[in-house]
C-alpha cells in the first residue's frame, strides 16, 4: 500500500539490513556507534532517490529485528514505527506450512527463548516456531512505548488511510488513494490474484499442536499486545 504512493520509497526486509544489524565480524569486540554508523549507512544507500520527486521513505524490517530494537532505534531515534502483528494461531498456521529461516531450531537469533535455540530433539518444531513468535512479540512489547504503535493485522487495509497516514504525515493526493485502494484488492505477494482474508480458513486448518503452541507461549503476549493498543487508542 504504502509503495503505491508515487514520492515514496518502500525498502522490504533487505538483506544489507540485516547485514548490517547481526555484523559480528570474527570475535572482536564492535563499537555500538560503528554498527549504528553501519546501519545508517546502509539505509541512507537504500533510500537514494530513484526519480527525484520522493518525500517519504519506510523500511519493512524482518520480524525479527525487534530484537535489535536498541540499535535501530539509537540509530533513528526520531521516526515513528509500527509493529504489525496477527492471532498466533494464524500466524504459526502459515509457519508451519512454510517457515522462514529464522524460526526454524538452530537458526533462531539470539535473545529468543532458550528453547528456540535447541535441537528438534528437546522440542517440536512447532513449539520451536511458537516461542520464537513469543520471543519477538515480547521485544515489540516492550519497546512499543518509544515512538512505536501497535497495529493488529485485522485493522487492514482502513488503518493506513485512516490513521497511518496522519503518523508518518504523509500528504496523499486523490490519485495515490485510488491507487492503495486498488493495492488492497490484491495479494501482496502476487498481484495478478485477488486479495482473500485468509483469516477463516488457517483457523481451520490449524491442528491442535498448533492450538497447544499457541496458548502455551504466544497467547499471553498476544493478550498483553492487544491491552496495550486497546489502552493507547483508538487504533
């Protein structure tokens, strides 16, 4: 949605990024101000115009990088940043389908559960999946009271317009409108489908591993998630 405006640029989960953000070079001790020098760097190069005519620039970090709030945020200390997150259940449904690399067991960052760091021999995947989804909404939590807002997935597409905007004060003419409001009517993954709320249907398909899961490490959080937004309103 936000890469439908025509002056702004959207940067997805870059690898440079996250380069930048886990650089561990040997053993040697790094310097928080030169890997603050680092991302910098690499986000200013990122965000060189490509037209002229751009006024806005947002970065999608992975999920993850939440546990390098600290530094992203001692990088940027100034800009606004939204934490986007869904039912537990719907979430480790599409994990366990297909997950990503950093929340399979072994390949977890540091700073999540320890559980998250072991071996498929002293805990399912799908627990393993659970505590690392825990792990990053534990870190949103709590840092969402520095410049962040927390925003549930069952608010898109009417947030955007209808408060996001007004966060990142974004002025939008009447052409990027119709624009995001064509954007909502497609996948985001692949734009010659339609958009389909998927919500009902990972409900279905979710065991009841993943059920357990769920309740056991992410639902507390998740309550606490939702609190705090309730709390902070109206979105």
């Amino acid at each position: 949605m936000l890469a439908s405006l025509t002056d702004s640029i959207v940067i997805s989960e870059a690898p440079p990024i996250n380069f930048a953000l886990r650089a561990r070079p040997g053993d040697a001790v790094v310097e928080i101000e030169q890997r603050v020098s680092w991302l910098r760097g690499v986000v200013n190069a990122l965000g060189r115009p490509r037209k002229g005519n751009e006024k806005y620039y947002f970065i999608k970090f992975d999920a993850w990088h939440m546990l390098d709030f600290p530094l992203i945020r001692r990088s940027f200390p100034d800009v606004p940043w939204i934490f986007l997150y869904r039912d537990p259940i719907e979430v480790l449904a599409s994990q366990a389908a297909q997950p990503s690399v950093y929340m399979l067991p072994g390949s977890a960052p540091a700073g999540l559960p320890p559980v998250v760091n072991g071996s498929l021999m002293t805990t399912t995947l799908i627990e393993s999946l659970a505590s690392t989804l825990a792990g990053i909404s534990e870190a949103a939590l709590a840092h969402s009271s520095d410049g962040g807002t927390l925003i549930n997935y069952q608010q898109l597409p009417d947030v955007v317009s209808a408060y996001l905007f007004e966060l990142f004060r974004v002025l939008c003419s009447a052409q990027d409108f119709k624009k995001i409001e064509q954007t909502t009517r497609l996948h985001a993954k692949n734009d010659a489908a339609p958009l389909v709320n998927d919500s009902r249907r990972k409900q279905q398909e979710a065991t009841l591993a993943i059920r357990e899961a769920a309740a056991k490490w992410v639902y507390p959080v998740y309550k606490k998630l939702e609190a705090a937004r309730l709390l902070r309103g109206p979105w």
